[in-house]
C-alpha cells in the first residue's frame, strides 16, 4: 500500500462511506503537506527566492499534483510564496508574509526563532491590549463581564497543580472577551493571534509550571474594573499584566 492509501474500484469512490474515508484521507494529505512546507518555509529551509515546483513536490510528498496545487494556493493566501508562469512557486521574503495568520505564527513558534517571534507577537499585545481593556470597560455588555469574571475565576481555579492546558483554556477566552468587548471589530480580529500566543507559549514550554501568581490577580483585578467601568484602571492592569509577559519571557526564552 502506497502512503496515498488503498486502490479502490472506480465506481466505488463516490459511495457514502467510501467517498467519506476519500474525503478524509485527501484533507490528510492536504494538512501534512501544508505544514510541512509552512514549517519549512518559516524556517528559512526555502530562502526566499527558492523555487517550489509542483511535481517534485508530489513525488517528494507521494501526493497527487492536485492536492500540491491546493497546498500552493494556501501558502498564497498568507503570502509565503507566489506562482509565476515558466517558473514555478517562488518563496517570497518575510517582510512580505501574512504575519498575523494563525497558522503562519504557529508554524513561526515551532521553529528555532521562536523567542524573538514571541517577544514581537508579546510587544504587539502590549500595545493593543490595555487600550482594548480601558475600552472593554466603557463598552463591555452586562453578559461579557460575567463571562469575563467567570473566566478570570476560572483561571485561578487551574493555577495550581500543574494544569497549564486547562488553565490555557480560561486565558484564551479572558482575552478574546476583552478585545470583542472593546467594541473595535480591529483589536477583535486579533483574538486568533493572541490565542496563538499563549497557546504557543504553552506547548513550547515558555511558561512556568504553574502561573504566576500575581499575574492571575491582575487578571480578577481587570475583570473587577471592567465590570466597575473604571476604564483608566482596566487599562493600567492590563498594560502590567503584559509588562510582566516580557519579564517572564526574559526569563524562560531569552
């Protein structure tokens, strides 16, 4: 059996749960393709300039020219690379990539200059986030500061005992509430790009065993002025909530 599967008869493709298991074995191929040029690419393994071309990937790959094709049109999407006729796929420079993609900063963290791409991602949050929180508080609707406060709570119930992954869960929705309650559908758009930060810095091991304290009180003090809608004092946490992000980052990527 080829790493493309099992030969089925012709007629029988478009059959339920064959054409299910087809369906499911070409996304497969389609996500193991992708990550591995993203990965690759991100690393700087494809210089820019380097050129991809569409058969020897699939044969490098062992994966028909078609699923190459639909990998190539996401990696333009995020604009990693570009087609030009007679040439091929050419990677472009990084200046020019869609940095703030989701995929594109999780590929970024899995590689070897992951705690400088931390620090950047780190600086933009504390450029955006208190402003968001000062915001969240004169906006923020009766339900997203419960939801808020739930989460603030909940992050101080998994801060201990090494629960990191169920602590990630309550960060991340802490977040995303207060850049959606901020009212500005720009700082809500980089929810995902947050949610890539601490998930990365979770899985990549750039935390402590538990969180630090202090962080997760500033975090319930945030939620307490949102819901007192003391804008100033939202703001003024949310900025030392982020300082401290880049001194823990000092520390556990330097």
């Amino acid at each position: 059996m080829s790493a493309r599967g099992p030969r089925l008869r012709p007629e029988a493709v478009n059959e339920g749960p064959y054409a299910w298991a087809m369906t499911t074995q070409a996304r497969g191929l389609h996500t193991h393709v992708l990550d591995s040029l993203g990965l690759a690419i991100t690393a700087g393994e494809y210089p820019p300039g380097s050129v991809l071309r569409t058969d020897e990937l699939a044969q490098r790959f062992d994966v028909s020219r078609t699923v190459v094709r639909e990998v190539v049109r996401v990696l333009e999407s995020m604009d990693l690379v570009e087609s030009r006729r007679r040439v091929g796929v050419r990677v472009k420079p990084a200046e020019q990539w869609n940095v703030y993609d989701p995929q594109v900063i999780r590929w970024r963290l899995a590689g070897a200059d992951r705690p400088r791409q931390l620090r950047s991602l780190t600086v933009l949050r504390s450029a955006v986030e208190p402003v968001a929180a000062g915001l969240a508080a004169l906006r923020a609707t009766p339900a997203q500061c419960a939801d808020l406060t739930e989460q603030a709570l909940g992050m101080v119930a998994t801060s201990r005992g090494r629960q990191l992954e169920a602590y990630l869960v309550h960060d991340v929705a802490f977040h995303r509430i207060v850049l959606n309650a901020s009212g500005n559908e720009m700082f809500a758009r980089l929810g995902d790009v947050v949610a890539e930060v601490l998930t990365g810095r979770t899985h990549h091991q750039v935390m402590f065993p538990d969180p630090d304290p202090a962080a997760v009180t500033l975090h319930v003090r945030v939620a307490e002025a949102v819901r007192e809608r003391d804008a100033a004092e939202a703001e003024r946490l949310t900025r030392e909530i982020a300082v401290g992000a880049l001194q823990e980052l000092d520390v556990l990527a330097p």
